[in-house]
C-alpha cells in the first residue's frame, strides 16, 4: 500500500466481532462462578438486578458492556419463552 492511501486497517469488524465473543465468555464465566449456576436462566430476577446495577457503574463505552448486554437479553429471552410456553402448552 502506498503512503499516498494513508493509513488504512482492512476488516476492522472482525476486531469487534472478537472483542464481542471474548467479553460475553468473560462476563458468563464470571457470572456463573459467582452465583454458581449452569445456565442463564438459572438466574434469578435479584440476581438480574445485582448484574444491572454494577453495570450502570461502568462507562457506556466499557468492553464488559457487550457482556452484560448479552446476558440480560438473554436471561429476558429465555425467561420469555419459558413462561410463554408454560401458558400454551
């Protein structure tokens, strides 16, 4: 690449994409092990709660951010569906 292109960095989404994955293991491992559950919905509505409020202390732009998000959607997702599939089935 010449200098006349200036600095350029191909595929940068792919960083983000990893950057993503890394910080959902991160904040699922550390979740689990410290509530010591399986599966996301063996959280409890307190439990989501304590997940909220120590997430609304880190900046907006904080890399735990795609973790948490992840976790509360879907502990909100799957607390959906089971509670609408106990209703319809």
């Amino acid at each position: 690449m010449s200098d006349e292109e200036g600095f350029y960095w191909h595929r940068t989404h792919k960083i983000d994409e990893w950057v993503e994955r890394e910080m959902i293991e991160c904040v699922w491992e550390y979740v689990s092990e410290f509530y010591g559950v399986e599966e996301v919905i063996d959280l409890t509505e307190e439990q989501i709660e304590e997940i909220e409020a120590f997430r609304t202390e880190l900046s907006e732009y904080h890399p735990l951010q795609y973790g948490f998000s992840w976790l509360i959607n879907t502990h909100e997702s799957e607390t959906w569906e089971l509670e609408n599939d106990s209703v319809v089935g």
